[in-house]
C-alpha cells in the first residue's frame, strides 16, 4: 500500500500528543497505531498527560482572550484559508481516513469535502451572526441581543468520523470567537494530529494556539477537560455511555454540554412506497461505514403487504456488496474499526437468534484475502423480526438491519419512538397525507426525520442532531453557532428620565 499520502500531511513515524501552538515533547505512554484494513502498524503517537493538557487549555485560553477581540468578519478569513487548505490536501486526507478508520476511499474523500463545506459555511456566518431588536415598555429606551464569544470549547470526537465532526464545531467556534482544545479518539489519532497541522499552519504562530490538540486516555486527559473551567462548552461525541458521564460532570461546575450521542435509526416503508428507490436508500443507510455510523439503518419497519417484497429485493442487493480493501475501488464495506467491534456483532447476531430473529442474509465474519486477515470484516447483515426484540431496542455499531413487518403507519410511527435514541428516521411513501404526518408532532420523535430518502447523509446546511439518550445536541448548520457563544441583553436609555420598572415611584419623583 502507498503511504507517501503520510508525508504530505506532515505525519512522521512517531509524533506527538499535545499541541499549545508548538508540538510539545510529550512523556506519556507510546501509543501504537494499527490500521483496521490490515491490523498493520502505521504510527506511534507519544501520548499526553494532564500537565501537557493543563498547557494546551492554558494557551487556547490566552489565544481568545485576543481572538475574541479580532472582526468576525477578519475571523471568517482565516477559516475560509484553512478551508482552502483542507481542498488542497482533500485526497491525502481522504486517504487518511480510509486508513485509519476503515472507511471506503470514496467515504474518506466525502468527509474531507464536508470539512471544505463546512468551511464555506463559516465564513458566510461570519458575517450573519445576528442579535435582536426588541421594544421597550419604557419611553426612551431600546433593548437588543447580541451574542459574544463563549471561550475555549472543548472538542471531544469518536473514531468513525475522525476529522469531519471536529471541523463542524471548530469551524464555527472559531468565527464565534472562540479557540478549541480537540481530544480525538484514540483509534483514529493521527487524523487529529494532520487536521492540527493543516490549520495550524494557516493560523501561523500567533493564533495557532487556537487548535489545541490533547491525545491521551479518558481518565487523564479526558478527566481534566470534563473538570477544567477554562472550558465553558464540551462538544462530545460518542456513546450514550459516554454521554452519562459527560453530561453531569460539566454540569457540576456549570459549564455546557453538546452532546451528540448513539442512534437505532429506522427507516418505514409504506405499501404505496417506490421499493426501488427504497432499496437504494436502505442499504446506503444500512451498510455505509461497515454500519459504524450514528445515522446508521438499523431498523426496517415495512408494511406488511410489501415486506416479503422488499425483503427480497434487499437480499439481492445487499449479495452486489463487495467486502474487502476500502481502497480498492469495488469495495462498498470495508473493516470494523476493530476485533471488540466484531464480537460485539457476534453477540448481536447471537442475540438476534436466540430471541426469535431469523437471519435472511450474512450473520457471520467474512471471508477476505490473506492480506486482510488482521483487519475484522463482517457480512453485512438481515435480521427478519415478528416483533421488536430486545436487542433491536440496542444499538450495535455493525452492519446489521432489522426487518419488522407493521400494519399501518400509525404501527410504524410507534415502533420508531419506541427507543431509547432519536437521532434520525425516514418514511418512505408517494402519499403526501403519510409524509406530513410521519414529519407532524405526532409523528417521527427524532431530530432527523426524512422523505423518501434514507438516513444517513446529512447536509451541513441543516442542524445535526438528535432528542433522547442521542443527548439533544445540534452541530454543523442552521442556527447551532448560537451554543458556542453567549448570548447577552441589553437594554439603553437614552432619555432624560429614569422611569423605574412596575411603575414603581422613588423619593420626590
């Protein structure tokens, strides 16, 4: 495998975990990292610890202190040349995150392009972050919003998307005023330490600081962040374990939580639905990421006249889904990010039987070259349900869909909102009567609600996010900017008087 893409992207053999505007020397444990495709070695990162984490939290915090003073619209310009920066070095980062986390090359190159969109994004924000007039009761007096910089953000990730979901909530940080301290997962590194790199070099010394990096273990690192209150705002992606833990702790010292949490996404197919279109909808949603997506397809809730229909239409499909090397340019899924991943699918396939699920196609590891044998590769995978088992209610981060025949749409809406999550859900269905109602108050619970289209593959225009154990967070577009900074009212006189509120009356007045 060509690995030259390394070198451009300024990624040595052995690097280090911390970044406060300089990479400090770190001494933390050697952290090996191996490649899902193959379960090769292709770096060491020299691991952090809280004194290293205390020096990045402490020059991010310095760095705002005069960001915070720069035009948003001079902030918007060095976005927009980072974002130029993440066009030039798309495909190396592309190939990056193939090889590091697993992904097709055509996903890889996708989430670099939504670094660039998101980009885009900011810099028009830079301009348009917009307070509110409001009149006033008194007589000569106005009121306004306006919103400030928040601070440092803190910025944790999860390794399935390793470099899009930091440039969602830095981008926009950084045209709110903010800096940010990023800590990565630690099965996807060395994406963190290019992406640190790429904008570091376009912030030049004196606003470099303003990407603090922290690699290292939760209990260190990621303790010292939940607790520092230098940190306002934690953006934390994850499982909705981790979010338990997240949550309360920020909470305690009154810091904030963005919580972008786990997902069990469902997908109705009604019997006037085009199955055609359906099934090419289901198995992006279902099979994409090897199924590692939190917008993953995991469950299919069809009615009961087109079920068998589709069932077969899937089984058809889901046999075209080449599994192997995520670079070759056949494959549609590639690895599990690792072998924990891959037994966590064999409990759930072993679950899925043992409760009365019948398994229609895939179920078992797949067969791969030699070359492939240290990587963990499944079979994508349909469950046929009569119910909703216990362990459809879960989310398993693997290829696996459940088909669970329904009677009606009002049976389909119940079974959607009957999780624990509420990330995202879709209908599909020709009757606009079905479509407003699954999109109506009484219908989807889940931030994302969709027509006749999947679950997965969000636009950054629109914000991400979901209700429930999904944590209730919303990054990337729309109106999110608002939860990186603060907001504040204010209200002038600019009268001769001083009227008092509730008519109250004081001394000779």
């Amino acid at each position: 495998m060509d690995l030259s893409f390394l070198a451009e992207l300024g990624l040595d053999k052995t690097v280090s975990g911390a970044f406060d505007g300089t990479w400090r020397k770190t001494k933390g444990d050697a952290l090996t990292v191996r490649s899902p495709i193959d379960g090769s070695t292709i770096g060491t990162v020299q691991m952090a610890d809280a004194k290293d984490y205390a020096a990045v939290s402490k020059a991010a915090h310095a760095a705002f202190l005069r960001w915070r003073e720069l035009p948003a619209p001079k902030r918007g310009d060095y976005v927009r040349r980072i974002g130029n920066a993440f066009r030039e070095h798309k495909e190396a980062l592309g190939k990056l995150v193939s090889l590091e986390a697993g992904k097709i090359l055509q996903e890889g190159l996708g989430e670099a392009q939504e670094c660039i969109d998101i980009a885009d994004f900011a810099v028009g924000l830079s301009r348009q972050l917009y307070g509110l007039t409001i009149a006033s009761e008194r007589p000569n007096h106005h009121m306004r919003e306006t919103w400030h910089p928040l601070g440092t953000v803190g910025v944790i990730t999860a390794f399935n998307f390793p470099i899009a979901v930091w440039a969602w909530n830095s981008m926009l940080a950084l045209v709110c005023g903010d800096s940010c301290v990023w800590k990565p997962s630690l099965k996807t590194p060395l994406c963190a330490i290019a992406m640190t790199k790429i904008a570091a070099a376009v912030l030049g010394k004196e606003w470099a600081p303003l990407v603090g990096l922290i690699i290292g273990p939760d209990l260190t690192v990621g303790s010292a962040m939940l607790d520092d209150p230098a940190i306002p705002l934690v953006s934390a992606t994850g499982s909705t374990r981790m979010g338990r833990i997240v949550g309360p702790r920020v909470a305690q010292r009154f810091g904030r939580s963005l919580l972008e949490l786990g997902g069990n996404n469902a997908i109705a197919v009604m019997d006037d639905a085009d199955l055609s279109l359906a099934v090419r909808g289901i198995v992006f949603g279902a099979v994409g990421t090897a199924g590692q997506r939190c917008t993953t397809t995991r469950r299919l809730l069809v009615h009961e006249k087109v079920v068998d229909d589709l069932q077969a239409r899937l089984v058809k499909a889901y046999a075209q889904c080449t599994i192997g090397n995520p670079f070759d340019k056949k494959t549609l899924v590639g690895p599990l990010i690792d072998e924990a991943s891959a037994k966590a699918f064999d409990h759930a396939v072993a679950a899925a039987k043992e409760q009365g699920g019948t398994i229609v196609r895939g179920g078992k590891r797949a067969k791969v070259p030699a070359s492939l044998k240290g990587g963990a590769y499944v079979e994508p995978t349909i469950v046929r349900c009569d119910s909703m088992l216990p362990i459809v209610r879960e989310e398993t981060f693997a290829p696996i869909l459940y088909i669970v025949p329904v009677k009606s749409l009002d049976e389909a809406i119940a079974m959607n909102n009957d999780v624990p999550q509420g990330l995202s859900s879709s209908i599909f269905t020709n009757n606009v009567r079905c479509a407003e109602r699954f999109l109506s108050s009484i219908g989807s619970d889940c931030g994302i609600a969709n027509v006749n289209i999947g679950t997965s593959g969000a636009e950054i225009g629109g914000a991400f996010g979901g209700e429930k154990e999904t944590g209730g967070g919303r990054e990337s577009g729309s109106d999110s900017w608002k939860v990186y900074m603060r907001r504040q009212t204010s209200t002038v006189n600019w009268g001769t008087s001083l009227p008092l509120a509730q008519g109250i009356k004081f001394g000779d007045e």
